[in-house]
C-alpha cells in the first residue's frame, strides 16, 4: 500500500492540483467509521484521545513535506524527496506499534484504534493542504499583493 501511495504521489504531482482532490480522500476514508457499529472494533474514549494524538502527531510530517508551487498558472504539488521516506517511516512505526499492541488489545479494537490514527492523520494534513491550496489559488487570480 505504502508502495501504492508513493506512485500515486509522485504522478499526482505531473497534474495541476484541485480543492477536489485534496478534500475527496478525507470523504471516502469516512466511511471506514461504519465499523465502529459492530461492537467488535469498538474503543474506549482514552484509546480515542491517544490514536487521534499520534495521528495528528505524524500529520505534521505530512504536512512539512506538501507543499504546493505555481507553474504556467496552475497550482501544482511539489515533489519531495523526503515525503517517501516519511511514508516508509511512519508505516514501519505503525506495523512495529501493531505487533507490540496487538499482544495486550483485543485485534477489533486495534483495527478501530488504526482507523482513527490514520484519520487523525489525513485530515489535518488535508486541511492544512487545502488551506495552503486556497492561499496560491487567491494569488494565482488577485496577483500578488501591492504593499506600499
């Protein structure tokens, strides 16, 4: 998946940003909360405040590696080099925390508890993306502001 993900990084960057494709992958991941209704996966309130804490943690990394440039008067994502290894760290601390954790919580609460660092993760870094994107938008149709 990691590997998934960098492809699609890397060719996302060739095309022309848009407010739709960085809010849409907050949207669809939602729907993952629909396992919350089988007890199974669900987590106590301190599990919820201490994934959502380490998602918003890691998302910070995410968030110093997007940044967004204008080129031929489109918005585009930069590439970073940094972001892969990002990726490839925060996957290997996630897979060693699940194979740590997984001998003390029960495997459904687990999973809830990694649907919830994951989307504790992406929406932050989507929004500090969208607001960033809404910041070059307004300069790519105003101009650059005339400071006197």
């Amino acid at each position: 998946m990691a590997i998934f993900v960098t492809f699609m990084r890397m060719k996302a960057a060739k095309k022309p940003a848009s407010a739709k494709k960085i809010i849409l992958p907050p949207i669809f991941m939602s729907t993952g909360a629909l396992m919350f209704i089988f007890p199974m996966f669900r987590v106590h309130f301190l599990q919820v405040i201490e994934a959502l804490t380490v998602g918003m943690l890691f998302s910070i990394l995410l968030i110093k590696t997007s940044k967004f440039e204008i080129r031929d008067q489109q918005i585009y994502l930069k590439r970073s080099k940094a972001f892969v290894f990002i990726l490839i760290g925060l996957l290997a601390i996630r897979v060693a925390a699940k194979l740590v954790l997984s001998s003390s919580i029960d495997v459904g609460e687990l999973s809830g508890m990694f649907w919830i660092l994951a989307f504790g993760m992406i929406v932050p870094w989507r929004v500090a993306m969208y607001r960033e994107y809404r910041k070059l938008e307004k300069e790519l149709y105003i101009g650059p502001e005339i400071r006197i």
